[in-house]
C-alpha cells in the first residue's frame, strides 16, 4: 500500500467571533478526500499567542468532528494515529473558536496520510 501524507498547516492571525461561534481561520485550512482515496488522520499539533484559552475545531462536512483546546500562552499536541478513516469527497477544515473581539496568532498543524 502507498500513502501520501498531507497538512493543513501555518501561522495565522485571528479575531475571536465567540467561544461557542467556531469561524474558519484560513481557505488553506482546508482539505477535500481525493476521489478513489482514504485519508486517517495522525496527529493536531497547535499553538496560541493569547492569555486566554482557544479551541480550534476539526470539522468534517460542515459539523463539529473534534475539539482541541490550547491553553493560555500554550501548546498541545494530540496523537490522532488511525482512529478513523476519511471517505473520498469529504472535506475537512479547521476552524477556531475564542472570545469575542481576542486577538491574537495560533500556530496549527494537522497531520493527515491518504492511503
């Protein structure tokens, strides 16, 4: 079997719309299953600039699909190795959720392998 590995990665600026209000960060936060593809998901690696706890959420198809909160002035990282699989034409993006009007950087990294 040959896989591809995949990322939605960078460093971005955002504004908060509201902790319950998850808004996308960025279109390069997106990815789309190529047809005749699986994708698993291996790991979420995230960093915040703010004093203020953020989430940022994987979202599948338009709905919530998993929260990864990051701490004040924090990291996390999150292993993710094959809990589930990723069917063609499914399109995953990151979004993050903070406090209305929070200003700050996230550093995010999601790793994926098309198999």
């Amino acid at each position: 079997m040959i896989s591809k590995p995949a990322f939605l990665q960078g460093i971005y600026g955002f504004e908060g719309c509201g902790v319950d209000k998850p808004a996308p960060l960025h279109a390069d936060l997106t990815y789309t299953v190529p047809p005749g593809i699986t994708t698993q998901p291996l790991y979420f690696r995230g960093g915040n600039s703010t004093d203020e706890l953020i989430t940022v959420v994987l979202v599948r198809d338009g709905a919530p699909m998993r929260y990864f909160p990051i701490g004040a002035r924090a990291s996390t990282h999150v292993a993710l190795a094959v809990v589930e699989d990723i069917e063609d034409g499914t399109t995953l993006e990151l979004q993050l959720a903070a406090r209305e009007g929070l200003t700050g950087t996230i550093v995010v990294d999601l790793g994926l392998v098309e198999v």
